[in-house]
C-alpha cells in the first residue's frame, strides 16, 4: 500500500507541474502541413512618458487553424540590450493578439563614454515562423487618443502656411481651448511629421486627464536660437507663426467652437519660450499661460512681460 500511496502522489505532482507548464500555451486547434500566413499587423500605442509607446501587437492571420499552439515564451523582444516580455496572449478569430511590456516605437539612441550615439531599433523575433516583427516592416500604427485629433494645414493673411492638430470633444457647445506649444526637439527638420503629439504627453495629457476641452498644436519647421530676442529675423518669423495660429484660433472662435474667453497656452522647453513669445504679442488673449522649462535668457522675458502684469 505504501507504494501505490507513492505512485498515487507522483502522478499527482507530474499532474500539477504540466498544468504549470501549460496555463499560458494557447491553441488554436492546428491542421497539419498548413504554412502561418500573417495578412497584417496592427501596433497598438499610445503616448507615455518616454514617447510613442507599443502596448500591443495583433497579428491577423489568413487561416488560424494553420497556428497550433503558441505561448509568451515563443517570442522575445529587444531594443539593444534591453528585453521586452510578452505577458499574454488572445485569440479571436483570425487575430493573435500579444500583450506586452510597453516598448519605445521609435527605438533607443544609446551613447558612448566619448558621447557617440548608436540607435537600436525594436525587434521582435518569434519560434513560430512568420510572426517575425522589426521597424520599418508593413504594419498599421493605432495610437490611443492621438488618433482622434484631426490634421490639416492652416495658411494665414500673411501667406505662411503651417501643419496643425486639432481635438474637438463630442458635442455642439463652445469649448475651452488649450494651444500646446512643442519643444525644440519635435521641430519638423529634426524630427518627423506628427511628433509634437507624439514624442511626449504635452498634447494629449489634457484629453486623458478628463477635461472637456479642445486641444491644438502647430508644428514649426525650425527651432530658434537662445538669443532670438537679438535675432530680427528669427523674432520676426517666430511672430509670424503666432500671427497665423491666432488668425486660426479666431476663425474657430467666430464658428463658435470656442470659447473665447477660456483659451489657453502651454508648452516647454522651446515650447515654453514659445508661450511666453505669444504672450508678449497678444497679452490679452490667453486667460492663463502655464510656461515649463522655458528656452531662452529670462531677463529679456521679464523686461518684457513686466509692463503686462
């Protein structure tokens, strides 16, 4: 008897170690022969503190049954060094759907001890062939909230012509407004198209956060220098930018979108010289105008602003 006790108890064991191995294997009841065939891929993103960030990846397959069995430990996930987990997986219908630890959609620029930078790109590669994924393969990028702004291009009375976004909550009332001024890094000449809501939260904060407000940014060409107050030509192309982004405020607010007395302005860093540029040109026309990290020599700004207070 003591021996079948001891059989007994480790069949149970065995049992209990390849329930383990198993609760995250998923299967989708494979046909033999069949090839994977992956039709497209979707990233799902959204904007963190590090940037445009993936949060999830779905796969949507020709033929599921083609699958078999597939788990978080068959694919592995890297930008450099650094290692990226899948911490689960769904199937519905033809889709695969990976969760994942959020990883930098635009990759990691990593520097020497001599200050030399070297890029790393995401990678993703995969036991099961066909569910291989790097930057720059075909896929379908969805961002959460960024998705809801509509773009379009704006050319004032001055003939200058700029690229902008804009939210507009649900409803037919007149809104707030809050004009988020980018930083210097999202500059369309050093940068790309759609980075000042994407490469950090500026922008999109105000919607996630719950206000029922209308959220507008305008992406410049071209950063300006630190001494721009004794530049004329950079002072007077940055005043011909404000010039149109008011024109473009004011057209919404005779639509009547817009409140006009609860616009308002943020921005940092270059974004946050910008604000305090716009305020020195119109200093009637913001209700409040919260300035980060501001770029510039703040003597010229308080000279300057000193007379408005």
């Amino acid at each position: 008897m003591k021996k079948i006790k001891c059989t007994r108890r480790c069949l149970f064991l065995s049992m209990v170690l390849m329930l383990s191995s198993t609760a995250f294997i998923t299967t989708a009841n494979a046909e033999p022969d069949k090839a994977v065939t992956v039709e497209n891929v979707t990233l799902h993103t959204y904007v963190g503190d590090d940037g445009q960030e993936v949060q999830s990846i779905t796969y949507r397959l020709k033929d599921i049954s083609a699958l078999g069995s597939i788990a978080p430990n068959d694919f592995s996930i890297t930008i450099g060094s650094e290692s990226y987990m899948v911490n689960d997986i769904k199937i519905m219908g033809n889709n695969v759907k990976l969760y994942v630890d959020p990883f930098r959609y635009l990759g990691k620029t990593v520097y020497d001890e001599k200050m030399q930078p070297t890029h790393y790109d995401f990678l993703i590669n995969s036991t099961i062939d066909g569910l291989d994924l790097k930057k720059g393969d075909p896929c379908q990028i969805k961002t959460r909230t960024v998705d809801d702004f509509v773009k379009g291009t704006f050319k004032g009375s001055n003939g200058i012509e700029l690229p902008y976004w804009l939210y507009m909550p649900a409803g037919t009332a007149k809104v707030p407004l809050m004009l988020w001024e980018h930083g210097g890094g999202e500059v369309l000449s050093s940068s790309f198209e759609g980075a000042n809501i994407l490469n950090n939260r500026g922008a999109v904060s105000w919607i996630e956060d719950g206000y029922q407000t209308a959220v507008l940014s305008f992406q410049f060409p071209e950063n300006y220098s630190f001494g721009i107050s004794e530049e004329p030509d950079q002072l007077k192309k940055m005043q011909d930018y404000n010039d149109v982004i008011h024109e473009f405020i004011q057209d919404l607010i005779k639509k009547g979108k817009i409140d006009s007395k609860r616009v308002y302005i943020s921005g940092a860093s270059s974004g946050g010289g910008a604000v305090l540029r716009f305020v020195m040109q119109y200093p009637d026309f913001f209700r409040s105008s919260p300035s980060h990290m501001c770029k510039g020599y703040t003597n010229t700004y308080f000279q300057a602003l000193w007379p408005c207070i």
